[in-house]
C-alpha cells in the first residue's frame, strides 16, 4: 500500500468506520456496503470514491436477497446515490466538493441529487427515526406500496410478509404492480410474492408471463419466485431450457435450478440440457457442471451411462471432467443425508 495512498487511506477510513458501528451495536457492521454508507455518511465518502473495490462482471446477483447475498462494496451506482443521499441531507444543492468526483460517480450524483432536490422522492428522511419507520405494522407497509413516492413503494414492498389469503384490493395492487415499467419496483413485487403464503393463480400467470420479460434479472427473478411457489408448469419448464443458452450467468442459473427442482422433465427438454452441460465442461465453469451433475441424478436413471453415450464419441476429452462432476455430487448428497 506505499505505492498505493489512496487505498491505504480508503482501508485506514474503512476499519475506523467500521470500528465506529461495532462499539455502536449496529447489527450490520460486518457488511462492507453498509461500511461504505456510513463513510459517506460521516463525510469521508471522497477517499473511497477513488477506489474502485468492485468487479461489475460478477457472477449473478439477485438485487432483492441482499441480506441472504449481500454485495462486497458499494458499486459506482449506488456509491453515487448514496453521495447524493448524504448531500440532499445536508440541504446541499450544488456542493463543490462533487466536482472531484470520478466521472462515473460524479454524473450519477449529480443527477440523483438534483431529482432529490425536486421531488423529496426517498425513503429515507433525514428528520426521521429510521428505526421506528421500519417496525410499523404491515397495515401502514401495504399503504405506503400504495403511495406515489417510488422510492417509498420499492422499499414499502421489500418489507412487506404476505401471510394468508391476499384481500382483492391486495391482488390487484400486486397484480399492477407486476406490470410495472419501474424495474426496481417489479423486482421487489416479484420478490414479495416468493414470500406469500398463499399464491392465487392470477399472480402465477403474472410470473410467468415475466419469464419472458425483455430485462435479464426479472427474467430469472420470476422463475425463482416460480421455483420457490412451486408452480412449475411444462410451458415454464420449456422456457428454463432456453434460459441454459444465455450468455448473462444470473439467467442460465435460474434455468438450471428450475429444471434441477423437477423429478422428471419432458424428453424434448433433454438435449438443451445436454448441450448447456457440455458447454459447463467447455467453459470449465465447476459450479455450473455441479449443479448439471447433482441434477442428471434425478432426470435419468443411469447418469454414467448418459454422459458416456453424450460424451465418449464426439468429446470424450470430457467425460473424466464430467465423472468427476457426478461423483463430488454424489459425495455431497451422502453427506448431507
């Protein structure tokens, strides 16, 4: 870090911060986003604005799981809101100091800020206990999903646990609101209806029209949710398959764990697979030829004898990858048995 000061004064402000939350008590002080959020929030956000920690062609993410998956470090979108955020707290309207912005943060937050300054558009209010916000019953949370602040019904919707029968007005709203343009708001009603308890058929059919979606994330993001409620038809089976030639990882995973789900898939559905398999051993990409492997054992009865007739003539270069695959699979499932 001798060549590097900027990294080294990003880390040294990092730790103290993070040192901050933990005499604090503050429940998640072990997660680097909310490290970098409380940076900014104390007014230090400038060193660490000028050192990139994260890698933008990660795997595949699911935007409204991130206590279950949270992020390592703010990326340069939400670093330049939550600048924003911090600056329209203060009642800046222009501040100087976001002149010395790097550019990929510096037009976001400008933006952001100026949209902030206009409308008020955020959950969060500076003048509010954020604490008591968040314990509000589930009554005043469907409410706010019905309120005109974006911000509010992305964040109203995140909160809300759908136990029991949903009323009319209920269905509807979720309904409409899985028709949303707002890909924030879409993604988060997507998610609240994996929490439901009980799914009516009209929502179902809302997802699955969504697997078709023209956005990747919702895309996958309604086959999860279609996963998670069980309601797997062949038409969405069919659709999984072709999510295994996708090129953006988040949407070949959601059609291999959909697939995998199934005891026993369509014949006309195997040779997708196969190729999506084939590709995993090509691209030496071990968790995808895992999840392939662990779930041949429930689609064929003799997995060995499959992936020899698949591989041996045309790539048998392949075939001991692929044993092996099956065989760590299998391991796996001793053990947790």
């Amino acid at each position: 870090m001798r060549h590097e000061p900027g990294v080294a004064a990003a880390t040294l402000v990092h730790f103290v911060v993070a040192d901050m939350l933990h005499q604090n008590e503050f429940n998640y002080a072990h997660f680097p986003e909310l490290v970098d959020l409380a940076v900014i929030g104390t007014g230090l956000g400038m060193l660490r604005a000028n050192v990139p920690l994260v890698n933008n062609k990660g795997s595949y993410w699911d935007t409204t799981q991130w206590l279950a998956v949270p992020k390592p470090f703010l990326d340069a979108q939400a670093f330049a809101y939550a600048e924003a955020i911090a600056a329209w707290s203060r009642n800046e309207k222009d501040p100087v100091w976001s002149n010395d912005l790097p550019a990929e943060i510096k037009g976001p937050m400008k933006k952001s800020l100026k949209f902030l300054n206009k409308t008020n558009d955020g959950f969060f209010q500076p003048k509010e206990a954020a604490t008591e916000v968040l314990n509000q019953p589930q009554d005043d949370w469907w409410t706010l999903v019905e309120g005109k602040s974006m911000s509010t019904k992305v964040v109203a919707m995140n909160r809300l646990q759908i136990e029991g029968s949903l009323t009319q007005q209920q269905e509807n709203l979720l309904l409409d609101l899985l028709r949303s343009n707002n890909r924030a708001l879409l993604l988060q009603t997507i998610g609240a209806t994996e929490r439901m308890t009980g799914v009516t058929e009209a929502i179902v059919d809302e997802l699955r029209l969504l697997v078709e979606y023209r956005d990747n994330e919702v895309r996958a993001k309604a086959m999860f949710a279609l996963i998670k409620l069980a309601k797997l038809d062949e038409g969405t089976m069919r659709l999984a398959a072709k999510m295994l030639d996708s090129k953006v990882r988040f949407v070949t995973f959601a059609g291999i764990v959909a697939l995998a789900s199934k005891e026993s898939i369509p014949a006309t559905i195997m040779p997708a697979i196969d190729r999506g398999f084939v590709q995993s051993l090509q691209n030496c990409d071990y968790e995808f030829m895992g999840l392939y492997a662990a779930a041949y054992q429930n689609w064929v009865d003799d997995p060995q004898a499959h992936f020899k007739a698949l591989l041996e003539h045309d790539s048998p270069e392949f075939l001991e990858m692929a044993q092996e695959a099956l065989q760590n699979a299998q391991e796996q499932l001793i053990a947790l048995e």
